[in-house]
C-alpha cells in the first residue's frame, strides 16, 4: 500500500511524502517549504519527482540534500527538461572541499518527452555532469512503476502516476494439493504468462495452465501527484490517460472558482475544473492542493467545497 503525507502547511509552498507501506522506502514529490518534513524522513528519501521548477516547488531543494549528502546512497531525481542543468546549479553553488565523493550519488532523469529520458550521474566533490544513457521508462524499483504525463503549465509539468506492483494470491481452499514449493513456482509461471510452465505436485506434472485458476492478480494501488497545470483539453487528454481509474489522486487547485480568470493567465487549474478533471477519471479519491498562498481558511474551504461537488457529481 502506498500512502501519502502533505508536508507543508497551508501557506507554504507544497512538498508531498509518498511512503510504501512497511518499508523503509520514501519518495518526495516537489521541494516547497515543509515544516512537517523530518530529517529521518529525508534520510530515508530514495527518489525526488519534480514537477518543475518554479521557485515554490523547488526552493527547499538544498534542504532536502542538506541532509542526504554523507548517507552513502544514491539517490535518484527525475524531472522536467533542463533538470540536470538546474540540480548541478543548486549543487555547485556551494564549498564542497570536506566532502569526499563516496558521500553521495545523484542519478538524474531528465523527462524529455515520454520515450525519451537522459540519465545522467553527478557526485561531489566537483559535481560534474555525467550523461549515462537515454532510456524509454522513468523510474522503477522493487515496489513502484512510476508513469507520467507531460502537462502544460506555460513549462513542462510532470504529473506523476506511482503504481505499487500487481501481486498475486493463492487460493489455498480451491484445490486439495498439499502446499509446498509448487505455489511460488506456478506463482512465477502467472507472472511471466509462462504457461506451458511444468510444476509438479506430489509427483505428478502439470501444465501451469492447468493450475492458474488457483491464482488471482490483485492490481497495485495507484496514487498520483498532478502539480501545476493549464485547464485545457490536451492537458486534459494526457491526464485521463494516465490516471484513468487511479485509487487516490492530490490534484493542484491553485484558484478559488471566482479567481478563474488568474488560473488562465497563470497557466493554472481552479476548484470546479480540478474536480471535474477527477470526476472524468473516475479516481476513487481526490485532493485538491497548493493553494494561492493569499488565501485564507475560510477561502480553502471554497475551494474544497466546488472542488468535491464537482468531483462527486
Ligand atoms: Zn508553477
Ligand atoms: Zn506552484
């Protein structure tokens, strides 16, 4: 399971913790102000997915590495075009003469467009671009697929789609085998579509085929980040194909309904769009997030209010 934690406070900029449930594994969406976010948290951060880099999304950055670098791991950092040039900037911009190389390791994924990513490697002290190779997916571990839509928003913002792996169940009362290490190996026959798979149980073989019915696939819970972003129709497309169906969804809704013609201006969404957007994806659940800092309480809660009326519409 996947759950997500809002790390900033309503007038700061906006930081989202995503943690896999009973692992030591986080991942960081955006780097605004987050006065809830603790040093153990980032020490355990081993992804930051960045939207862009507006100053409000990013400006914690040195933060976050303030306590990352000396840990020894590498970290990884996916972002919009120009990532790279921009980590290397904020890192460079510092004396790094104490520190040795092994103190860190960045890989950075630079989104180029949804086929095309540039990793690239930087380490201290000197902090020199590497270009390791170009790549056709973003980021996947033991836990997560991470898939993405490229949004509009005057700048490239990624909209980010963390999808925990499928897993598969056995149903231990639709047979009267008796259990043993056949289980894990139909299970690994399921999972690669092997099914002329032989698996023997209690000294017969049987095709795995034969055996699947035994076997379900749960699907991974789906949460999505959706940042920064224009109210128009191709956003919207990109949107719906990637987010289709998702469990959870933290959507940007930067504007009041009635500020709606500052949402144009400023390549932003507003409540009513934000949770129709939602509606039309048919997500389970959906958050509206950061918003105009100018705001008060009382304005968030208008936001939430049209925000969830036309999401559950
Ligand atoms: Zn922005
Ligand atoms: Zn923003």
């Amino acid at each position: 399971m996947l759950q997500a934690e809002i790390k900033s406070l309503l007038k700061e900029d906006i930081s989202i913790l995503i943690k896999v449930a009973n692992s030591g594994k986080h991942y960081l969406c955006d780097c605004g102000e987050a006065s809830l976010l603790t040093v153990k948290e980032i020490q355990t951060v081993s992804a930051v997915f960045i939207s862009h880099t507006h100053i409000d999304h990013f400006a914690n950055f040195d933060g976050i590495f303030r306590h990352q670098i000396g840990s020894g791991e590498k970290v990884v950092i996916c972002g919009p075009k120009n990532i790279h040039h921009q980590v290397e900037a904020r890192l460079k911009s510092y004396t790094w003469n104490l520190i040795d190389e092994k103190a860190i390791e960045y890989e950075i994924r630079e989104i180029v467009s949804k086929e095309e990513i540039n990793v690239y490697t930087i380490r201290p002290p000197h902090w020199n671009l590497e270009l390791v190779k170009t790549q056709n997916f973003l980021f996947e571990d033991e836990y997560v697929n991470v898939d993405f839509a490229i949004l509009d928003h005057k700048t490239d913002s990624i909209a980010y789609l963390f999808k925990e792996k499928d897993t598969v169940t056995f149903h231990e009362n639709a047979s009267d085998f008796k259990k043993g290490k056949w289980i894990s190996e139909l299970k690994t026959a399921f999972e690669s579509n092997d099914a002329d798979k032989e698996i023997e149980i209690e000294g017969i073989l049987y095709k795995a085929s034969e055996l699947f019915h035994l076997l379900s696939r749960n699907e991974g819970y789906k949460l999505g980040v959706i940042m920064d972003h224009a109210v128009d129709e191709i956003n919207y497309q990109k949107i719906k194909s990637v987010f289709i169906n998702a469990d959870l969804v933290y959507i940007e809704t930067f504007y009041k309904d009635t500020d709606q013609e500052f949402a144009k201006i400023n390549y932003h969404s507003f409540a009513s769009a934000s949770g129709k957007i939602m509606n039309d994806c048919k997500v389970k659940q959906a958050v509206p997030i950061h918003f105009s800092r100018r705001y008060t309480e009382d304005d968030q809660q208008e936001i939430e209010t049209a925000f969830y009326k036309a999401f559950r519409n």
